[in-house]
C-alpha cells in the first residue's frame, strides 16, 4: 500500500486534506522558504511546493505519495511574507486596504514510485475593503494571524475584511487546493472519492 504523505506542518493544511484523505502523515519538509532574488511570487510558490515534497520524501522508506503546497500573496509585484508580528500585521492588512491581493497556491504530488511530480498552480484574487485603523487593530487582535500570508483568516473572521474573491477553487485561499489535489490523486491512481 502507498503512503499519503502532506510535506507540511501547517495545521491548515492538515484539516483541509482530512477532508479528502483521513490516513495520511505529516513531515515538516524543512524547507527554506525565501524566494530567489527578481522570482515572480506565482513561479515561488509553484517552485517551493516541488521543494517540499522533495524535502517530505526525503528519508521515506517506503513508497509514497507526498503532497507539498507552498502559497504567497502578491500586492502590486512584490511578495506579501506571513507576518509573524502584529505590527506587521496591522502594516500589512493596511498595504491591502481597498486593493486586490493575488494568492498563488502552488501544488506538487510527488510519486516515490516512479519520481513522477504532478503540478498545480492557482491564482485566487482578493479584493479588500476599505479597513480603517480600528477594524484593523480589532481584526489583528481578535485572530492573531500570525502565521498567514496576508495577515488574515479567510476560513475565520477575516472573510469580513474582503469586498469579493476571486477563485476556482474555494480551499486554495486556505493553503491546499482541493479540486487540484483530488485530480491529481486520481491521476497518481488513488480513488477519490
């Protein structure tokens, strides 16, 4: 039997793929995540989510199907980090105020059978609201969005923060796109549902 392996630890992540897949393990891919000097935000993540399945199946000792999914938010050509800081955060959510932000969700299935990776790239667009200081400062408090690209929660209380979104695939806003990856375990041979 094949192993179901998400190269993550994001715990985002892992909620989305049980909807899917209830077996599976979790490796941090220790991946470094910087982007190359002048890499287009939609080629890093695309690029990063091969790395992480390469890193996740490093080690593996039987055969596997490993899932790495990088995402990072695109304001004006330039990448938008996770903040790690509510400063930043606060910064970060006022950059974006009233503007689109581009979310680029990169997707890799690496076959350890055969070497063979599968891709996906998704580009989901977020149109802000107009965010005074105070909905910030409320929304930065309430949910501390830390550790998300763009300093927000869509699946939580910062869906409030949005004018419209964009997408063809609701889940990859979240970090995994799950019409992509249901396709692609398919394709690797795996029945879904």
């Amino acid at each position: 039997m094949t192993l179901l392996v998400l190269g993550s630890s994001s715990r985002y992540r892992a909620e989305l793929l049980r909807r899917l897949m209830p077996d599976f393990e979790q490796r941090a891919p220790g991946t470094d995540e910087t982007l190359i000097p002048g890499e287009a935000p939609a080629e890093g993540a695309l690029r990063l989510a091969v790395a992480k399945a390469n890193g996740a199946a490093h080690g593996l000792t039987s055969t596997a199907l490993v899932i790495g999914s990088d995402q990072i938010a695109e304001l004006d050509g330039r990448a938008l980090g996770k903040p790690g800081s509510v400063e930043r955060a606060r910064a970060q959510l006022a950059d974006c105020a009233g503007r689109e932000v581009r979310f680029h969700t990169g997707l890799c299935l690496l076959d350890t059978r055969d070497g063979r990776s599968r891709t996906h790239l998704d580009t989901t667009r977020v149109r802000f609201r107009s965010l005074a200081p105070a909905e910030i400062a409320r929304y930065v408090e309430r949910e501390l969005p830390l550790d998300c690209a763009g300093s927000f929660k869509c699946e939580g209380l910062g869906i409030s923060l949005f004018e419209r979104i964009d997408s063809s695939d609701p889940t990859a806003l979240v970090g995994l796109p799950l019409i992509a990856l249901a396709r692609l375990l398919r394709e690797a041979g795996l029945a879904v549902p």
